[in-house]
C-alpha cells in the first residue's frame, strides 16, 4: 500500500467513524418561543396544521459541515432519539437508512421586505386584504384568492409573480405552508396575520449573526427538504404541496430542528 492509498484509507475510516459519532438529544421545545406564543398556536389550529405538523429541535454532538450532508441526514433519520420524537415522520422511514436524497433550501433572506412584492403585484391592498378570486381546486385545497394563486396555483397569472429561486427560499416555504393549511382551513382575509406568523416561524427556525466584516446580518442555518430515502420517495406518488419533511441545521449551536407535515383529508 503507497502513501496515497494509505492517506485515502484514512480519510475513508475518519468519515466513518464521525458518521458513527452522530448523535442527537431533543432539546427543551420551549426554545420555539415564537411559534408557541399564545395567538400563534391558535392560528395554527384555526388554520388546520395543529393536528399533522411535528417540529421538533434537537442538538447534534459533533461539527457540522455541508460536505457531510448525507451522512449527516443518513444519521439523523437513523438516530432512536430522534424517530421517538417525530413518530409522524417515523412511520414514513424505513428501520435502516442508508441514503437521504435532498433539495438544499435557500436562506438568504433577512427581513419581511421579501413580501412587498404582493402589494406591488395586486396581490394585496395597500391595506394587506387579499382579493378575491373565483373557487379553484388544487390536491383538496381551495384556491380563492391571488395570495394561494400566486403561492400554488401554477395555471394561474399569478402564480409568475415568484420566480424558482424565490420558491427556493425557506421563508417562501413557511408562507405557502401556512397560507394553503391543512385540510380543514378557516383562511384570512388579510395577509399580516399570515406575514406575522412566518417571521415567527423564520425567527425559531434559523439562526443569525452579525458578519464582523460588513456588520450585515446573515442567516447562518442550512436548510435541505428531504424528497428520497434509499431510493424512495419519501411521501411516494403523492406531491402535495402541503407534504413537506425540512430539516434547518445551525452549525453554531450545534442544533437542528426538524419540521414536518403530512397531508390527510378530511374530506
């Protein structure tokens, strides 16, 4: 064996012993300060995701980097701890996860201003109501108005408005979510309770920092949608857009939240 082969054997047995040495412990739940305020739970209920959603934050024992992605999910979905608490998610994994097929989710966004473009477009008034449109239906949703036109509905005008890099943002994630609800959906008329509610959820979900060079402040968490394991889709045939498996990592604190729902029709 030359010194090359040695040095790649080594390289090989060091990346498996760090897939070995993940492991995750839930953390208090409590650190969703924003997302379990009071009239957020409420809203959450009102709006029909209180009975399939899982979120759930854990913290991680060893660095994370976006090389070891995979291994890094591989071992996550694997860990006892975290299947426990995501039974939810669970029930979709099977026992032995040997890879995770991922989309890597944008987090570049920083404040609520990446919202104006509703008013610009006349999604919204100047006052934030929503207009109105005639009933559509998408996958069991009631698609009413230009705000869950423009957020799913792909046959209509206002569906262009958001180009795919902008569906690629995790805080666009957060507002379609929240906007389109569960199956049983009391929707606003107005966009701020929906606006509010998605700076809560980016707030709990990432985290920042303040870069010492610029002073800018920049979101530090990764994001990756989990769309295969082993080969399978994760939700199999179904592609609502109301199914959706996040995982938001910060490399900081060592933490990662997972976050969950799975579509189920009352209807």
């Amino acid at each position: 064996m030359n010194i090359e082969e040695i040095k790649e054997t080594d390289v090989q047995e060091d990346q498996e012993r760090e897939e070995l040495l993940y492991e995750f412990k839930v953390l208090d739940q409590s650190l969703f300060k924003n997302i379990h305020q009071k009239e957020t739970v409420k809203l959450i209920t009102k709006w029909g995701l209180d009975k399939d959603m899982e979120l759930v934050r854990f913290r991680f024992n060893q660095s994370f980097t976006l090389f070891n992605t995979d291994k890094f999910l591989a071992a996550l979905l694997s860990s006892p701890e975290v299947r426990a608490s995501l039974p939810g998610l669970s029930a979709n994994i099977p026992e032995s996860v040997e890879s995770v097929e991922f989309n890597k989710l944008s987090t570049e966004v920083v404040n609520m201003g990446f919202f104006d473009i509703l008013d610009e477009k006349d999604i919204t008034t100047t006052t934030g109501y929503i207009k109105k449109e005639p009933d559509e239906y998408l996958e069991g949703m009631v698609m009413g108005d230009r705000l869950r036109y423009a957020l799913a509905f792909e046959e209509s005008e206002f569906y262009e408005i958001f180009d795919d890099q902008t569906r690629k943002e995790l805080i666009f994630r957060i507002m379609q979510h929240l906007v389109l609800g569960g199956s049983i959906c009391q929707f606003e008329d107005n966009v701020k309770e929906y606006l509010d509610q998605t700076q809560n959820f980016y707030k709990d979900l990432v985290s920042v920092f303040k870069d010492s060079e610029t002073d800018e402040i920049k979101v530090g968490s990764h994001a990756f949608e989990i769309k295969k394991i082993n080969d399978t889709e994760l939700f199999g045939d179904s592609d609502h857009p109301q199914n959706w498996a996040y995982v938001i990592v910060d490399p900081i604190h060592w933490h990662v939240n997972v976050w969950y729902h799975k579509w189920s029709s009352w209807w």
